[in-house]
C-alpha cells in the first residue's frame, strides 16, 4: 500500500484501509516502537471489539467479525487457528518481523 519510506497516510484512512482489506488475515508487521499496538487498539475501537494481548491464540469470534491479535515481543505465540487460514474467522495481528506465528504460511 506504501511503496516508499517517506510514504504516508493519515492514521484515520490507514484504519480504513485495513478495515477495508478483504483478506481474512491481515498482519500488522514492523519494528518496535512503530506504533503496531496503538494502531490494532484503534483498529479494536472502531470495530467494538477488544484487543487480544498474549501467546495465546485468540477465539474466532461469532459471525465473521474480526478479531484482533497483538503478539507480545519475544514471545512464541501459538499456532493461527485453522478458521482463519480456511476462510470462515476474520483476524488482524501486530507482532514484530522477528516473530514466527506458526500456521500463518502457506505453501
């Protein structure tokens, strides 16, 4: 979406624009200190949901709505859950480059 560093977009139309993706698994992935965990919060406003924080995976939620997945640094999450991968549960994660999920790659 930004092809150049010295891109920029206001963060209300980035929201948009992940909002908008029509990909179920969209991922939030940068460096620390950019902003991942302040924007998947206002990301988690907008849709009314609450931001899952941890290892843990999260549930998918009810009726397609999506469900947000802030990966803590350093940590090992466990695997994507396959409803999201097979298309039924919708999801936006932060994690750092660094940061394997497991599940997330697909041949």
């Amino acid at each position: 979406m930004l092809d150049t560093p010295e891109a920029t977009l206001p963060r209300g139309a980035l929201i948009e624009a992940i909002l908008g993706r029509t990909e179920r698994i969209v991922v939030l992935e940068a460096a620390a200190g950019m902003g991942k965990s302040t924007l998947l919060r206002d990301i988690a406003g907008r849709l009314g949901a609450a931001v899952h924080f941890g290892e843990t995976a999260p549930e998918p939620s009810a009726a397609g709505k999506r469900v947000v997945w802030d990966i803590p640094p350093a940590s090992k999450p466990q695997p994507l859950p396959e409803i999201f991968a097979s298309g039924d549960g919708r999801i936006v994660i932060a994690k750092r480059r660094e940061t394997v999920l497991p599940g997330l790659a697909r041949p």
